[in-house]
C-alpha cells in the first residue's frame, strides 16, 4: 500500500521537522531541566500520545478530501510550506527564547501529571498539524485508495521519530545542563541552525513536492 520510496521521504522529512527545537522539545527540555530525567520522559509519551490524536484527526477530516482535490491537495502544500518557512524565521529571531527553559530545579512531578501536561502540549502544537496535514500527504499514493488508513500508518512513523528524538532532548539536557549553562550562546547556535533547518524543508515542499 505505501511504497518503500514514499515511507523513507517522508520519514526523512518529519526527521528534518522533528528535531528541530520547536513547542514540543522546549517543552520537554524544561521539563529536564527543571523537573528531572524521570518527568521529562513522562512528558515525552504524553506529547507522542496527544501527537498522535492529530494525526488521528487530520486523517479523518482531510484524508477524503484530500484524495479527491487537486486544488486542496496544492493549498494544504503551499500553506504547510510558507508556514515552516514562518516558523523558521520565527526560530532564527526568537533563538534567544531557549535560555528561558534555565530555571531553578524543582521536584519531580507525578507521572500522571507529567504525562497530562505533556498531552496538552502535543495536541495544541501547531507543527504537529502541518506535519499530519499538510507534509504528510505529500507521501500518500492518492491513486492506490485507503488515503486515511496511509496517512495513519504514516503518522506512525512520526510519532516512534518524535519519541526517539524527544527522549534523546531529555535525557540530554538532563545530562549537559553545565556544559549549555556555561556557554549560552550554545542554545543560540541550536535555535538559529533549527530555523535555517525549517526554512530549507519549506522551500523543498513549496517547489518539489508530490503532484500524484
């Protein structure tokens, strides 16, 4: 159903959007920093799980009309890459924004609440949508049908990237948080590569993405 050329693209495009530092990672590197390698984990599967929910809604709601319109088919494209492409200006002028995540240590959280929290974050972040809504059907074989069970197997994919990639985050930043405190400007190099990063996977979408 969904060839071995579209999965390794398009896993390798949510690679690209997915580790860049967004919503869903700062969250979680605070969560390290602030909380603990224990909490930050716990938040990890809880952002997975309120992720996957948006791909679940994505794929009900778009997934037919998506296989039916070419029209809707280009805006969902050309949204999704102005929008990355947004988002990485954003990352580049806001870069400074990652020093905010050094507060004071606390205790651990709860795994309930940790996992809760983490959720919420997921399911409100906004890359999470132009991932499942408007990257992601770049990679379905419209012609083959079953649009919405490929979109879900998909979004699979991105959720065991973001899981991997988000625990990495924790348990680095749980790890390292002398090595970043003593050269801030370490972050600053993170956030401002990121953006760069998300500028270049908007202008590859906007002018190489699937017609088909």
């Amino acid at each position: 159903m969904i060839s071995s050329g579209h999965l390794l693209g398009y896993a390798a495009a949510s690679f690209v959007v997915i580790v860049i530092p967004g919503p869903s990672v700062v969250f979680v590197i605070g969560r390290a920093l602030a909380y603990g390698r224990r909490t930050a984990l716990s938040t990890v599967c809880g952002n997975a799980a309120g992720n996957y929910v948006v791909a679940v809604c994505v794929a009900i709601g778009i997934g037919a009309i998506v296989q039916r319109s070419e029209t809707v088919f280009t805006v969902l494209k050309l949204a999704g890459a102005l929008y990355l492409i947004w988002l990485g200006v954003g990352a580049i002028r806001r870069r400074k924004g990652l020093l905010t995540v050094f507060g004071a240590a606390a205790a651990p959280r709860p795994d309930r609440s940790a996992v809760r929290e983490g959720f919420l974050v997921g399911v409100t972040n906004p890359k999470a949508l132009i991932l499942f809504g408007a990257i992601l059907p770049q990679f379905v074989d419209r012609t083959g049908g079953h649009v919405q069970i490929q979109m879900l197997l998909l979004a699979l994919v991105s959720i065991g990237i973001g899981l991997c990639s988000d625990s990495v985050w924790a348990v680095t930043a749980s790890a390292v948080r002398n090595w970043f405190a003593r050269s801030p400007r370490r972050l600053e190099l993170v956030g401002g590569a990121g953006g760069l990063a998300m500028i270049g996977v908007g202008l590859t979408i906007a002018l190489t993405g699937r017609k088909s």
